[in-house]
C-alpha cells in the first residue's frame, strides 16, 4: 500500500504536523519512499510513525541518513551529537558504543543496554531550564543538524508527563505581528559563547547555571543557583554582549533552501543580542533581546496552539529544525521509568574555519 499521511489530531487546525501511515520503518526504504517522506517532512516539519516496534538502533541510523541532510565526513559525535563511551556524558544521556550516533536519554539506571552499563540516566534539559529551541541552534557555529529523531522503544513507556512540545517555525510568523516580523528579519542572534565541536575549550562556558524559563519556555528570567530548588533563587551575574562574542550567529528568521518556506528559527533561553544583519552591530540589547524573542514566540507556545505529544511505545517521532521548535516538558512531571532513543546528524559544514567565519549569516 501506499505511504499516506493525515494530520494529528490534538493539533489539526493549529499545527501543520503529520501522521505516516502504512510504513514499516524496520525495513528499508526504497528510492520512491524515501522520496515521498522527504517531501512530508519539508511540508509538515515534523512527522509521526505510530507501531514501529520493530525498529532497531541501526533502523534509527539508517533513516537519519536516507535523505542526504547528513555529513558524510563526519565521524566524532560530541556535545550531545554522540560519543563513543558508556558513561554519562552530556545533557544526562548516553550514546550506544557500537552506534554512537544515538543517543539515550531517560531517568532509569542501564546496565548492558545496547553495549551501555553501569549508567545512570538523568533527565536535565526541561521546559523550566531549557524552553523552546531547534538543536544546535545557541551552541554550534556551523553543522547544524537538519533533522532530529526520537524514538520510544518497546517495552519503555511512562505512565504520565515526559511528553516533548512542538510548534511549527512556519506558522508562528504568521502569527506576530508585521513590525515585528520586519524587525526579526534585519536581525541575526547572537548567542552565548559555549564549547562545541569547534571550539570545545571549558573556559567558553560562560553561563553560571541553567536558564530560567517563563512565560511558557519563551523568556528567560536568570540563571538558577539549583535547577531542582527554585527556592533558591537566581545567581546574581549580568549578561553582557561580549558573553556572546566568537559564539554562534544564526539569523531569527530562517528561509529554507529547498522550498522556501520562511520560519521562526530562535533558541530564547541561550540568546543574547540581536545583531543588524547587514552590519553585525548591535540593534538590541540583552533584555530587549529577550522580550523580542518572546513576543514573538509567544503566541504559537500557548497550551491551546502547541501540540504537546505524549509517547507511546514504538512512536518514532522526526522533525526539522529548521521547520519546527520544540521543548521537553519538565523532568519532575515524568511517573515512573523513562528511557529514548535521539538522533541527530550534523550538516556538512561550509561557512566555520580556524576559528572564524568564512562569512556573516545573512538565513537566505
């Protein structure tokens, strides 16, 4: 049978999102396949394969690689993009020593779990200290990964929470307001200086905890002394410009060269300023930064318009940064064990080189 797709039904009418029926993602795709996912995936921004409990580490893999959005060259996973260890590495996940290209995330302890052992997963990131972001976006300079993947293997679902929030980057534009859609388009983000695969120095890490998200994972108040105490209160630092100098710069409003399509492309949490794009200076400072950001995203972040999905074992779950934002939803909500598969490809990279942009982003 044919591959057919239907929107999802808790967000049909506010999100473009779909639903692939008829697809075994445990067996290969063929060339017309392949074909008619790409196309779902650049239209949709994000798609849903429900049952795919046959799936293994290496199905994961291979779909990552079926569209050609992957770097061929690439082959050190580091900063959450894989790593060939067993041990807890970044962001409380694990990557698979045989296939470090996928990682595992969760709050359960592993012991030879696909080559892992003696692992203690730890849910960190959250809609409290991470909010709305596309992967790669506040930490890489170049390389972002075009698509990202989860899957909820069998045998692993919660009873409650852990659910992962998605809005479309296309549809939020036509939701702000027109002055400030023509402003975030003259402005390029500049984000935190932070170690990445470029720059992988320590001493980049500039922030002095996790970000402190309000107003639905859109504008960051601070940074938390404990993330799990917010009792505690916030550290007393001042987030200047220069926090974000030789950092990543990426445009606020991102046209896709393949279809066209224009997308609200912003990681609030991790954003500094806002730079002119034409002349790199600075046409917003760090608190009108924030409120810009916010304003903008706002309105698609709304319980009522995001959709909010909730995992079911053998879900397989792919979307398109550069398409759609997403955000976990707070760790302290999940009931009972938790453990997922994520998969993330950089981009070739073409535009970071000893250390330097070989030009200024201009997202068209």
């Amino acid at each position: 049978m044919p591959i057919t797709f239907s929107p999802i039904e808790a967000c049909a009418g506010n999100q473009p999102f779909a639903e692939c029926h008829e697809v075994d993602l445990s067996r290969p795709l063929d060339a017309t396949d392949i074909q008619t996912i790409r196309a779902a995936l650049l239209k949709h921004g994000m798609l849903l394969f429900r049952d795919q409990h046959a799936m293994t580490p290496a199905d994961e893999v291979a779909f990552n690689r079926a569209f050609g959005w992957h770097d061929d060259a690439q082959c050190d996973f580091l900063f959450g993009f894989g790593a060939p260890v067993t041990e807890h590495r970044v962001s409380g996940a694990a990557q698979m020593p045989a296939l470090p290209e996928v990682s595992v995330l969760g709050n359960v302890l592993l012991d030879d779990y696909h080559g892992i052992t003696n692992t203690q997963l730890v849910p960190v990131l959250g809609f409290s200290h991470s909010g709305w972001h596309a992967d790669g976006l506040h930490d890489m300079f170049d390389g972002l990964p075009e698509m990202t993947t989860m899957f909820n293997p069998p045998g692993w679902e919660s009873k409650g929470g852990g659910e992962t929030y998605f809005t479309s980057g296309v549809c939020a534009l036509e939701r702000l307001e027109s002055g400030l859609l023509d402003e975030l388009s003259r402005c390029v983000v500049a984000y935190m200086r932070y170690p990445n695969d470029d720059a992988q120095d320590e001493t980049r890490r500039i922030i002095p905890g996790a970000s402190v998200m309000e107003r639905e994972g859109t504008f960051r108040n601070g940074f938390a002394i404990d993330r799990h105490d917010h009792d505690c209160g916030l550290h007393d630092f001042e987030l200047l410009p220069e926090h974000a100098e030789q950092a990543g710069r990426h445009p606020c409003i991102y046209r896709h060269p393949e279809t066209g399509q224009r997308s609200l492309y912003i990681t609030p949490g991790q954003a500094v300023c806002l730079l002119d794009m034409e002349t790199g200076a600075i046409r917003h400072g760090v608190d009108e930064t924030a409120e810009l950001l916010s304003a903008a995203l706002l309105p698609s972040a709304l319980p009522e318009v995001r959709y909010e999905h909730r995992w079911q074992e053998g879900d397989f779950v792919a979307w398109i940064n550069t398409l759609a934002l997403h955000s976990a939803s707070d760790p302290s909500e999940i009931d009972g064990p938790r453990l997922m598969h994520r998969v993330r490809l950089s981009t070739p990279k073409r535009r970071w080189a000893e250390g330097r942009y070989l030009d200024f982003p201009t997202g068209t």
